[in-house]
C-alpha cells in the first residue's frame, strides 16, 4: 500500500517535471537565436513540427498547402521572436500565428457571400448545413470513405469558427483557457463555438 | 423534440464540457429517461465527440524542419543589421547614395558651378579662392569648379573638386585632395556619406 503511493506521487512529479524542462529548452533556444544563432531555432521547429502541421492540415484539407502554412509560421514565428514574452507559453503564440495564418488562407479561397453569411450567422444552425452544402460530396460516395478520411472531410465542411475550436479541443487536446488564448477570444465565445461545432457535426454525421 | 426546452439542450453540451451543476444534470437525466427524441440527440451529440476523438494524430513531412531553416531569412536579427552596418560603412554610404542622392549630385557636378565652403578671411578672385598670408583658416575647404591659391595658413582639409591646389609657403594641417574625374568625385562623396553613417550607428 505504501510502496503505491510512493509510485502515484513520483508519476505526477515526472509529468511536471517534463513540462518545465521543456520550457525551459526552448526558452534556453529562444536567448540563443535572439543572440545570433538561427541553428539554435531548429530545435524549437522539431518540438513542435507535428503539432503545427497538424493544425494546419485540419484546419486546411490540404497536405501541400498545410504544409506551407506550417512553413510561414515558422518562418514568422523566427521573424518576430524578440516580440515574445518569454513569461508565456510558447506553443499558444505559435499555434495563435498558425492559426491566422490558416484562417487568412481560408478566406482567400471563399467567395464573399460566404464570409458575410458567417458574420451574420446568429443562431439559426440551418444556415450552415446550406452554406457548406456546396463542398458537399453524394451520400454514397461519403459511406464509401475510410473513418480517417470521413472525419477530415466533416471537419471540413465546418464553418471555419467552429472548425478551429473542434480541431484545438478535439485533436489538439488543448484546453479552453489556451484555445481562448491562441484565438484570442473570450472563454464564453469558445464555450459557444464548441457547442454549435458539435451541433453543426452532429446534423452533418446524421443528415445521410 | 420540438416542444423540448432549448435549456435541455444547453444541458446536453454543458454535460459534454464535463461543466454541468448536480442540479442541472439531475434535470436532464430525468428529461432523458421521460423524453425518447433528446435521449436520441443526447446519443448522437455523443458519438459525434467519440467521432472527432478517433481523429489519428498526424505528422509533418519528412523534410520540415530542414526547409522551415531553408526559409529563415538571413541577415535577421535588428541588432545583426545594425552591427553590419557598423561593420561596413562604405557598402551602406554606396546603397544610400545610389538610392536617394545620384540625381542630385550628378546633376549639381555637371551644372560646373563654382563654389566653395563658407569660411571668413577667404579671398575670392573669378573662380580662384585665395587664403591671404598672415590669415589662418581653422576648418576643412572644398572648392568646387575653382582653384585655390594658399598663401597663408589652413587648420584643416582641403579638397579641389575640378580645380588645382596651388600653394608656394603654405601651412595646411589636414589632407589636400584634387579631384578631377566624375567617379573620383562620387568616391569622395560617398566618403563622407560613409562618415556620417558611421557617427549615425554609434
Ligand atoms: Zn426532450
């Protein structure tokens, strides 16, 4: 019984205790770069590489241009590093470059009747089944698809407000706290958003 | 379920977040049990978050982290730009010059204006400055499309743009340029461009 709880406490203490190694590696790497040396910077781009691309490519669709987005946000992320606050956690500024970088790429891609239907979009979640009927592919052809596939192409029939909370909460694992951080919304809004995602996914997972 | 409360619903996803009041699930657990419509909803709302949960993680390309480096750009840092200007003065004056000042200064060189730094005690004679004897001239002259003639004594620089230097007993501390050639000129005044850049940076 004792030798049990000795176990349980170190477990918690080694899951801290990754975590603060962690920032401290990459703020070590951060003083490095700012200091001169870009080589110090791969480090920070292995950390967090799967993360990145796989925020962008939920949110994207797109391998090639995931891809790219990851890229530039890397890219961006070196560029204004002395801006940082090395008090904060880094992944959050990172993912919130990434995620802007996603959304401005999503938007460029939509016609403008889209993008003014989801200002506008209040509660009516009709509206959404409608606007993303467009990308809509024949029921046969949707019960046909491997699960793996089936999610990203559900995910990416979501208005991309709801996409990125779905993606940050649901894939990424993160919590409400750093999704309100990274989006730069408040907890409430990213309450809401997960709510009607999950509403919107439902109507979509059910409506064959 | 259109006669259900919307707030059964709120419920739903409040019970999902994992952020429900004992009182408020107690609510939807006996609306549940009564209501076949929102048990229905209250399962797919479910199997719609195992759905997205199965999601598999994925990872980057193979070569990421090698072009992401490939993309940095290269003189990046402010402080790194400001040390390589320090460094290499003259480069900066050339860039500068090429970019805001040609034009200009061209422009002034073929127009064989004469003139000459403002300094007192300078004699002027057509286009021949003379500095008197006895007289003594403290700072730098320039003289441009002239000749000067030094009798007396100069505490500085003399530099004759397209002229002749002439002098029998002068005293000059300084240097003594002539210069004659388009490009000799253009050198001399990036020069002094380069100069100022330096007192700029430091
Ligand atoms: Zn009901």
């Amino acid at each position: 019984m004792k030798l049990f709880e000795i176990s349980f406490v170190n477990i918690s203490d080694q899951k801290g205790g990754v975590g603060y190694k962690m920032d401290a590696l990459v703020n070590n790497r951060i003083k490095q770069v700012l200091k001169g040396d870009q080589n110090a910077y791969s480090d920070i781009v292995n950390l967090y590489q799967h993360k990145l691309y796989q925020i962008c490519y939920r949110m994207l669709s797109n391998k090639h241009e995931a891809e790219d987005i990851a890229q530039e946000a890397f890219v961006r992320a070196y560029i204004n590093l002395h801006t940082f606050d090395q008090k904060r956690k880094f992944s959050t500024w990172l993912y919130r470059i990434a995620t802007n970088l996603c959304i401005d790429r999503i938007r460029k891609k939509k016609p403008d009747y889209y993008l003014d239907a989801e200002v506008a979009g209040t509660e009516g979640l009709d509206m959404y089944s409608q606007l993303s009927s467009n990308d809509k592919l024949p029921d046969d052809q949707v019960e046909q698809m491997e699960l793996q596939d089936r999610i990203q192409y559900e995910i990416s029939r979501l208005p991309d407000k709801y996409r990125s909370v779905i993606v940050l909460k649901y894939m990424e694992e993160l919590s409400l706290q750093e999704i309100s951080e990274i989006l730069d919304l408040p907890l409430g809004t990213v309450k809401t958003r997960i709510h009607r995602g999950r509403e919107a996914l439902r109507k979509q997972l059910n409506n064959l | 379920m259109g006669t259900c409360p919307q707030y059964i619903v709120d419920y739903m996803q409040e019970y999902l977040d994992g952020d429900i009041s004992r009182e408020n699930e107690q609510q939807l657990k006996q609306h549940l049990q009564n209501c076949a419509s929102c048990r229905q909803h209250m399962h797919e709302l479910s199997d719609t978050v195992a759905f997205v949960k199965s999601a598999a993680h994925i990872t980057a390309p193979p070569h990421f982290e090698s072009e992401v480096m490939k993309r940095l750009p290269k003189g990046k840092s402010r402080v790194g730009v400001q040390r390589w200007f320090r460094r290499h003065p003259i480069l900066v004056a050339v860039a500068v010059f090429f970019l805001f000042m040609s034009t200009s200064l061209i422009g002034s060189y073929q127009n064989n204006e004469f003139s000459v730094t403002k300094q007192p005690n300078l004699v002027l004679d057509g286009q021949t400055v003379i500095v008197p004897e006895g007289v003594i001239v403290k700072g730098d002259i320039v003289v441009k499309n002239g000749d000067i003639i030094v009798e007396g004594e100069v505490d500085g620089n003399i530099t004759v743009i397209n002229g002749e230097y002439m002098a029998s007993t002068a005293v000059v501390t300084g240097e003594i340029e002539e210069i004659d050639e388009v490009f000799e000129w253009l050198w001399y005044e990036i020069k002094s461009m380069a100069n100022t850049v330096v007192e700029l940076f430091q």
